[in-house]
C-alpha cells in the first residue's frame, strides 16, 4: 500500500489498525508499512508539526537519514514509515547510552546535537523514541517534543491532571508491574492500557 492509498482510506484504516502505542498527546496506530498518530490533545498536533519542521532542518543539512520522516501531516493525524519498536526493559522503555550503544550511527549523533541545540528538541535517551531499520541501526521516530513545549504548555497541563504522566506501578487487573497513565495527584485509576484504561 503506498501513501496515496493511506489517505484516501485513512478513517476506515485507523479502525482496523492495530494501536502499537499511546502517549500523552498521541495515539499510535500501525497499518502495513506506516504508523498513524492521532492527536489525543492539541499538543500532539504541535509536536507533529514541530516534529516535520525539524525533519526539514535536518534534511537541509543531509543529517535526516535516521529520522522518521514525516509522510503526511493534518490537523487530526499525521503518518510516518513504520520503524520496529525496541523492546521493552520489565515493560518500561529505558535511557540508551547514546555514545556506547552500538546501534548510534555518527549520523543520528550528529542529528540529535542539532536538534538539542539549534531546535530546541530533548528527551534523546528515553528509548521510546526509537525504533530500528533493516541494518538494526537506531531511527529517531518521537522527536516532535521541545523544551518550550514541554515547560509551557505539557507540564502545566500534566501537573493539573489534564494530561496524564507515567508511574511505574502493578495494574490493578493483570497484577504486572509496568508503565500506568496517571492523571494528577488524584487519580486513583490503576489500570495499564491493556487492561482498559484507554483515555
């Protein structure tokens, strides 16, 4: 299927896709060779744009070959290639070692200081944010979020309870210790994901 086809069918394919992922801001839906992030919350849109403006700036300077690049974007999602996911460490994703892992191509090193300090983009550790390519070399696939971002607009909201943070807790209904979407202080709802906890 190629991005033509996606778009034309993109309501009806998000119904049949499977979600592979859910952020604070996106929900992330696999179909064949693409991923499709809806937007649960107007900061997603604007990481999506952030995120094809960044991979614009890299492309400009030959650095976009480990960055997800951005197929299509609209105000309701936004599609990209789909990249293998990393595996999960005790069902939470962990920091890679940016100068030792062996899978950091020059190239994505490179990339990342231009983000950091030219595009104001963070949280490169967090393997969550990476998938890999056919030669097992890391891709950068979430890297839409900045530090004016997240300090203006994400940490206000998730401090409020608008947007949920995550806490490494046990699910109240499968019992295993993993990553839970916590909305603020009060929010007694121990449920992960899979067990139902889908907002």
């Amino acid at each position: 299927m190629n991005i033509s086809t996606v778009l034309e069918n993109v309501d009806e394919l998000i119904n049949n896709a499977e979600m592979i992922g859910i952020g604070s801001t996106r929900k992330v839906f696999r179909y064949e060779g693409f991923v499709i992030k809806t937007f649960l919350h107007p900061i997603g849109y604007a990481q999506s744009k952030n995120e094809y403006d960044m991979y614009k700036s890299l492309e400009a300077l030959g650095l976009e070959k480990h960055i997800a690049p951005i197929l299509y974007i609209s105000e309701k999602y936004v599609i990209q290639p789909f990249f293998e996911q990393l595996p999960l460490n005790n069902n939470c994703s962990y920091d890679i070692d940016l100068e030792m892992d062996s899978r950091m191509t020059e190239d994505l090193k490179t990339a990342l200081n231009v983000i950091d300090k030219e595009l104001d983009g963070f949280d490169f550790k967090d393997s969550g944010n990476y998938g890999l390519d056919k030669d097992e070399k890391l891709i950068l696939i979430d890297y839409g979020m900045t530090k004016k971002l997240y300090e203006e607009q994400w940490v206000p909201l998730a401090e409020a309870g608008t947007l949920p943070q995550t806490r490494f807790e046990k699910c109240r209904v499968c019992n295993v210790e993993k990553e839970l979407r916590m909305y603020g202080k009060n929010d007694t709802d121990n449920r992960c994901v899979d067990c139902g906890k889908d907002y």
